[in-house]
C-alpha cells in the first residue's frame, strides 16, 4: 500500500496535473506536496483548501438529509464544536466498519469538492483514515490540458489506497 510520496507521484501522472498536495483539515498544514502550488506557498495553499474542506465537511447546507438531522457536525445548533467531527462516527444505522459509496468517508456528507477556475480546477478528495479521518488530497489541474472526470476516478482509487501512519 502506498505512502503519502507514492500517492503524491500518482495524482501528479494525471493529466493536466500542476501540483498535488495532502492536507489535514483540521490543522491545515500540508502532510507532503509536490509539483507547483497556487500563489507558489504549498502551506498557504493547505491552509486556504483546509478552509474549504472544513466548511463543505461541517456546515449543514451540504447535507441537510444528513444523519443528525439537517445539522451538521460543527453548525450551530449542532451537536459538536466547530471542528469537532468526532472520530469514527458514522450515520445511523450504518453497518460497522463503512459501507457504499453514498456514506462519504467515516459518514461526512462529502466526498469531493471541486472549485473552478478560470484557469484550472482544484479537487479534493477526502480521505479515510484509520485514525480521525480530517484528511484530503489536494489536486490542482489546468484547466485547458486537465480532465475533471479522470482526476476525480484516480484520486478516488489514489485515496482508497493511501496509508498514513
């Protein structure tokens, strides 16, 4: 299985790849980077994606059908501190140990997020983990040689496979 350098060199074989980048979340600091990075700061860049990230990851608007109903982990009126997804939680009546593709990882209500550019798309990819799951890959294409569909199906298989530890 592959580490975080691996992982790293293979998102970087997708077409159209400018930079690549894993990032917790929660900390927003970059675990490993590689290739280029907006602004050319790889830790700006982690901790402005980790600001995304939180959001889309806790915020109800993106899962108002969610598990605690309609409010997300870290909204107000939730039932948890901002940041605070807490650790092995899954939606319930969700079988132990994970479960289809609609779950997210470790039952946040995303699974990737995608910002457009004018000049490139930024994917990220969220990743299970073993211990707190808060982390993601970062992928930064261009816009005019890169293909969102296939970045997304290649981070997907890069993110079932990484292994931190």
């Amino acid at each position: 299985m592959p580490g975080i350098d691996e992982c790293l060199l293979q998102a970087m074989v997708v077409p159209g790849a400018r930079g690549a980048a894993i990032v917790d979340w929660t900390s927003g600091l970059a675990l490993g980077a590689v290739g280029e990075s907006p602004g050319g700061d790889a830790e700006a860049t982690a901790a402005e994606t980790a600001e995304l990230a939180r959001m889309a990851a806790e915020f109800p608007s993106f899962a108002p059908d969610g598990p605690d109903g309609g409010r997300a982990f870290g909204a107000p009126g939730g039932p948890r501190g901002l940041g605070q997804v807490p650790s092995g939680f899954r939606p319930a009546g969700a079988p132990p140990g994970g479960g289809g593709a609609d779950e997210g990882v470790k039952g946040l209500p995303v699974e990737d997020l995608i910002v457009i550019t004018r000049t490139g798309y930024h994917v990220l990819r969220f990743v299970e983990t073993t211990f707190d799951s808060s982390v993601f890959l970062h992928l930064w294409l261009d816009r005019d040689t890169g293909n969102l569909a296939l970045a997304r199906l290649r981070m997907a298989e890069i993110a079932e496979r990484l292994v931190l530890g």
